[in-house]
C-alpha cells in the first residue's frame, strides 16, 4: 500500500485548492497534483504543465474523481511503476 505525503496546499478560494502530493512505496514515488473544486470534484494531474494548461481553460485532467474516498482509494493503491 502506497504512503501519501502532502508537499503544499495553496488557496485559490475557502473552498478551491490545489494540492501538490507524493505518493510513495518501497523505492518508487511519483508527484501529483489534485484540484478540489468545492469537495465534490478532484481532478487529478500527472504533470505540472498539464495542470496549468487545465487551470486556464485550455487542458484536461488526467483523472477525475467525486469524492475524497475514490480519490484516496485510487491513491492508495496507485501502481507507480507506471
């Protein structure tokens, strides 16, 4: 089972962040980026620039989510071999 670490979290709004993550196992780790929009949508990037081409308007995310248990779930057991 993979270990999350949270590196930041920065405020675009009381409800809207963005997240910068590590998930880590054994001697692999892999950085993401989640956007909550309002805890009801996570929207997941594998890339920074993906993030940023989404955040203005001219992207995609690479995972969606719409709840914080999928997201963790899925994070949980994320293969990062990949």
């Amino acid at each position: 089972m993979n270990q999350i670490y949270q590196v930041s979290c920065d405020y675009f709004a009381p409800n809207k962040t963005l997240e910068t993550i590590v998930v880590h196992a054994n001697d692999q780790c892999r950085v993401l980026w989640i956007y909550n929009y309002k805890g009801i949508s996570f929207d997941v990037f594998d890339l920074e620039e993906n993030m940023i081409a989404y955040l203005e308007g001219t992207g995609y995310r690479d995972v969606q989510f719409n709840t914080e248990r999928e997201l963790d779930e899925w994070l949980l057991n994320l293969d990062l071999q990949q």
